[in-house]
C-alpha cells in the first residue's frame, strides 16, 4: 500500500514537472493551469534571484569605485587648473615687482635733478608707492606660494588614492566579470524561459503576482502551504481555506501577506 502511495506521489511531481503550457495569450486556461504555470514562473524568478545574490553587493561596489575614481580625476584636473593659475598669477606678482623696482630706481635718478620742493616730494611718493606695490606683490607671492604648495600637495594625495582606487576597481571588476561569466548563460536561459511563460498567464494575475513579488522582502510571490501555514509569512491558515485551496476552484491569497497561495501537491512538493 505504501508503495503504490509512493509510485502515485512520483507520478503527480512528473505531472507537474511536464504539465502543458498554453502556448496563445489569454488562452482559457484552468485555474489549475493558471497555478502550475505561476508556479513554474516563480520556481524560474527565484533562480534568478539566486544568482543575484551570488553577485551579492559587487555590482554596486563597483559602481561605486567608478564614481570615486570619475570623482578623484575631476578633482585633480581642477587642482592642477588652480594651480597653472596660482603660477601665472606669481608669475605676475614678480613682474609687477621687475616693474616697480625699475621705477623706483628711475624716481631716485631724477630725485638729483629736481628743481623745487614740490617735483621732489611727488617723486618721493611715487617712490614710496612703488616701494608699498613691491610689498603687496611679495606679500601676495608668499600666499600664493603656500597655496601652491597646498594644492600640490593634495594632487600627490589625491594621484596616490586614484591609484589605489583604480587597482581595487580592476580587482571588483575582474571578481565580477568571472562570476557573471559563470552564470550568464544560465541567467539568459532562465530569463528567456521566464519571458515566454509569462505570456501563457493571464495579464492581470501577472500583474498580481509581479507586485507581489516586488513587496516580498524574500522575492516569492506565490508559496505553498507548509505545516498548515503560509510558506511565505508562516501565519496559520484556516482548515476551510487550505480545502479551498486543494479543490482548486479558484486563486487564494494569504490573508496576512497577500501572496497567491498553492496547493503542495500541485506544486509536486512532498
């Protein structure tokens, strides 16, 4: 008896395994069907979300790294851009200081040939003008120096960290590229699979099932009952419920979490 209980078992998990997809959209399916083939969805999506989680956090690290590396470029570009200008503008200050100097020695030649007071003390303020302009000029030279210094200083730091970000984000990439490499073809396989069976569900229960999917913290927007309970929120269902379900009559929804609710032995699940 146990036996042929097993053999009946087996049978049924093949049932599922190989039951009929309505190939045509909107085709009258059979709530059973409509079951099976949600189920069978949702088995494909799962897969999929494993492999996600096998990437786990990497894409996102390596975005990040990206947009540090992107982020640490613009800055040194900028930081040598202010400092060819903090040279051209030392560059001037010492000009201005050439300049003055010049002046100042031609404002003292002429102070021996002066012929009143007055020619003598507006070269003498001219004289102690260039001398203020030759202070400035200086006085601006020694800012403008330590700025220099400064930001050349932070171009070593920032070329030393872009060096340092662009090898850990050759390391995350190539992490990246082998485990993609590794599961690509079967994620395309999947995604195909999923695609064409998607169009074998009736739209508005696909829609159903996607937001429910998308809100489930786990990704399952159908489950089966376990023990007696929602497979997805593990909360009691009713014995009239869990009838309900079995009979097959209709989609029923876990009155806790919301996600579509199937019968065990619908899902070939022992």
């Amino acid at each position: 008896m146990a036996k042929k209980e097993q053999a009946t078992e087996e049978k049924k998990v093949k049932t599922v395994e190989k039951a009929p997809i309505a190939a045509a959209e909107g085709a009258d399916l059979s709530i059973e069907q409509k079951l099976i083939n949600l189920y069978r969805l949702q088995q494909m999506l799962s897969e999929i979300d494993k492999i996600k989680t096998l990437r786990g956090e990497l894409p996102y690290e390596v975005q990040d790294l990206e947009d540090e590396v992107a982020g640490l470029q613009t800055r040194i570009h900028n930081f040598q851009g202010e400092l060819k200008e903090l040279e051209t503008t030392i560059g001037q200050q010492r000009i201005k200081i050439t300049d003055s100097t010049g002046l100042i020695e031609k404002y003292k030649e002429q102070l021996d040939n002066v012929r009143n007071n007055r020619e003598f003390d507006s070269l003498s303020k001219e004289i102690e003008y260039q001398g203020l302009e030759v202070e400035l000029a200086e006085k601006r030279i020694r800012e403008f120096t330590h700025d220099s210094k400064t930001l050349a200083e932070e171009i070593i730091k920032c070329k030393s960290m872009f060096d340092e970000r662009k090898i850990d984000l050759k390391a995350k990439k190539e992490e990246l590229h082998e485990i993609v490499s590794e599961t690509k073809i079967q994620e395309e396989q999947l995604r195909e699979k999923a695609k064409n069976l998607e169009t074998t569900i009736e739209p508005r229960l696909l829609i159903s099932f996607k937001r429910i999917r998308k809100s489930a913290r786990n990704g399952l927007g159908l489950v089966s009952i376990q023990r007696d309970a929602c497979g997805g929120c593990f909360n009691k269902i009713p014995p009239q419920r869990q009838l309900d379900i079995k009979l097959r009559k209709k989609v029923i929804v876990c009155e806790n979490c919301g996600r579509i609710l199937i019968d065990p032995e619908l899902a070939g699940i022992e």
